[in-house]
C-alpha cells in the first residue's frame, strides 16, 4: 500500500484529502501530519466517513520516522523550507 504525507491540517489539506480520497479509494494510506491541528483533523476525518482508506494523524516532529512515497506540504508557508528539509 503506497503512503502519502500530507503536511498541514487546515482548508487545503482537507481539500486535497478529500480529492486524493476519491482517486485512490481504497489503494493508500494518508499520513497527516499537523501539530495544533490534530484533534481538529481527527474529527473531521471521522465527520466525512471514508472508507477503505487509512489515515492516521501524527505530529510533524514524526516526518523523519514515518516512510511516505510522496509528501503534500500544505502548511503555514513560512514553514516550508523547515518542513522539507525534514522530508529530503
């Protein structure tokens, strides 16, 4: 199953969740990676009941522990570089 880092929590991630959702139904498990926004995504994610995809949420000090085949940054911009610094 591939794995896909999703660096933020916020409106864009969770628009991109969701279309990512419905592309790969069923195939990848999302990675989300977020640190004041965990119970907020964790709620949400619940709230839209997918299916058949994994999630889990964990804070962005795990980058560097947790393998994705491809990472999304859609944080804060300031933290951008910092973020993928961690990631290459």
């Amino acid at each position: 199953m591939k794995k896909i880092g999703i660096v933020g929590s916020g409106r864009w991630s969770k628009v991109t969740i969701k279309i990512l959702n419905n592309m790969f139904c069923g195939n990848i498990k999302f990675i989300i990676f977020t640190n004041n926004g965990k119970k907020q995504i964790e709620s949400w994610i619940s709230k839209e009941n997918f299916q058949n995809n994994y999630f889990e949420v964990v804070k962005y000090n795990q980058i560097g522990n947790k393998f994705c085949d491809a990472y999304i940054v859609i944080n804060a911009p300031k933290d951008h570089f910092e973020i993928s610094k961690k990631i290459i």
